[in-house]
C-alpha cells in the first residue's frame, strides 16, 4: 500500500473530526487535507482497491457525522437540546 495512504488512513482513524463535513460547517473553511484527498482521488498513484479504501474509509467518518446531526436535530425539535 502507498505508504502517504497508510499515514493519512491512521491519521483519519486518530483525528476523525479534521474529516467531517462538520468542520467546514463550523468554521467556513476547506479542511486542510482536502486537496490531497482530491490528489489521492485523482490522481493514478494510488491503485484503485487504495481508493476504495480511501472512500470507504471517509464514507465512514462522513457517515457518523451525518448520523449525529440526524440525531442533533431531532432532539432539537423534541425541545431536548
């Protein structure tokens, strides 16, 4: 496996929160490593099994983040927040 893959796949297991979606709604700003990510997505130095576990891998944390939300606002509307 590209080794960059290896680090950025540990790095997303440890900080998951510098992939959410919630860090571009919370400060306005693109997440740092976006445009490595799109590099990674685009690029033809990763095989395509490595995409898919790139994708699969921030699916996931794109996943939980949408899951809380989901639940933010339900409990928001319930008047529980």
């Amino acid at each position: 496996m590209n080794k960059g893959l290896e680090i950025l796949l540990a790095r997303i297991d440890s900080h998951p929160e510098e992939f959410s979606e919630e860090t571009i709604y919370a400060t306005n700003i693109i997440p740092r490593w976006t445009l490595l990510i799109d590099a990674a997505r685009e690029g033809h130095f990763l095989t395509p099994e490595e995409k898919l576990i790139l994708h699969t891998k921030l699916s996931s944390v794109q996943g939980t983040w949408f899951t809380n939300e989901i639940m933010r606002e339900l409990l928001v509307a319930e008047g529980k927040a």
